[in-house]
C-alpha cells in the first residue's frame, strides 16, 4: 500500500516535473489515476461516486459548510490584497481583457480539474491510506504536502505553497463533513477566485518560470 501511495502521489508527478510525461497531456494520468481511485473505492469500500459525494451526517455536512464560508470570507480578501501588492498589472486581468475565455475557465475548471483532483485526494487518500498514519492530523499533513507537491509540474514555488496551504484546507474539510462535493466546491471557490485575481499563469503549464519575473 505504501508503494501504490508512493508511485501514484510522488512518482507520477515527479515523472511529469521531469519530462518524462508530456505536460500538454496533464489531465490523462489525472484520469486514470481517478479512474483507478474508483474502482479500488467500489472493490474496498462498497464506496460509489453517489455515496461519496454526500455525507452520511448532514449536520456535520452543514457544520463544515459553514466553517468553510466563514474561512472564505476572510482569506478571499487576503488573496485579493495579496495580488494587489505583489502583481498589481495582473489584477482582475483576466475576466477584464479576456472575458470569453475566463467565463469559459469558470465553467470548465470545476468539471476537468477540480472533481479528478479531489475524488484522488480526498476520499481515496483517506480511505485507502489512513491505516498508515499515526493520528488523523498527520493524515491531513501529508496529504496537504502531497497535494501541493503534485504541483511542482507548473514549475513555480508560489503554486506550490498556495497548493499546500490549499490542501490543508480542503483535507480538513473533507476530515470534518466526508462530502466530495463540499471538498470539490470549496476547491472551485479558491481556484477560481485565483484564475480571477489574476494569479492564474502561476498554473498554466510551463509558464513557470514567465510568470515569476516581475
């Protein structure tokens, strides 16, 4: 189990960071390690996509719905201010001069990028790989590293941290409410809001190293 977690969460993007993958084709080894996250769910777990995208405690469910408006509210402002200081020329640039193209980003990123993303992080990392880990909050800390480690392959140290920090978040969100879909939307909220602010080139791939000159 150890070198399952080991191949997919540190190899295959290592592999892609590398060259050895080709980067115009970064959503296909995302799919079909989804792919695989479901068909290992189904065979442990019984767990099918319907199942993991509700929480069997709507309470809970709804106590981490507003744990993550609350957190929102305060940090969407900070990402905004901290674009402000650091990019200003970059602020809002896209659904400004680029309309078409960030209302079609709105749409699509949620749906190609954000639901493979968080069906492998979340509910397969949890379920398949917890008996690894001492307590839950080390679960949550090595899949919040994980997740922003998988995110060398932009080749930038800014999506790495956003990613990370990110990643605490939603793990922690999915830990308190076990809902894909509260995860998933709570990742669409942040990425989205980054692809808007004006921070998107920070995850386009192979402009890393573009998008850090000032």
């Amino acid at each position: 189990m150890l070198l399952e977690l080991l191949a997919i969460f540190v190899l295959l993007p290592w592999l892609i960071w590398r060259g050895w993958l080709p980067v115009d084709q970064i959503l296909l080894p995302l799919y079909l390690a989804g792919l695989y996250a479901v068909i290992r769910l189904r065979g442990r777990d019984g767990l099918s996509l319907r199942r993991l995208c509700s929480s069997d405690e709507p309470a809970r469910e709804r106590a981490a719905l507003r744990r993550l408006g609350w957190r929102f509210a305060v940090l969407a402002p900070a990402i905004v201010l901290f674009t402000a200081s650091l990019y200003p020329e970059r602020l809002f640039d896209l659904p400004t001069q680029h309309t078409g193209l960030w209302l079609l980003l709105m749409f699509l990123y949620p749906l190609l990028s954000v639901c493979p993303q968080e069906l492998l992080y979340r509910p397969f990392f949890f379920h398949r790989y917890a008996a690894l880990f001492p307590s839950t909050a080390w679960l949550l800390r090595v899949d919040a590293l994980l997740f922003g480690y998988m995110h060398i392959v932009f080749g930038n140290g800014l999506a790495i941290a956003l990613t990370t920090l990110g990643g605490y978040l939603f793990a922690d969100t999915y830990a308190r409410s076990r809902s894909l879909r509260l995860v998933c939307l709570e990742h669409t909220l942040y990425g989205n809001l980054l692809f808007s602010v004006g921070l998107g080139e920070f995850f386009l791939y192979g402009h890393g190293a573009t998008a850090i000159e000032p």
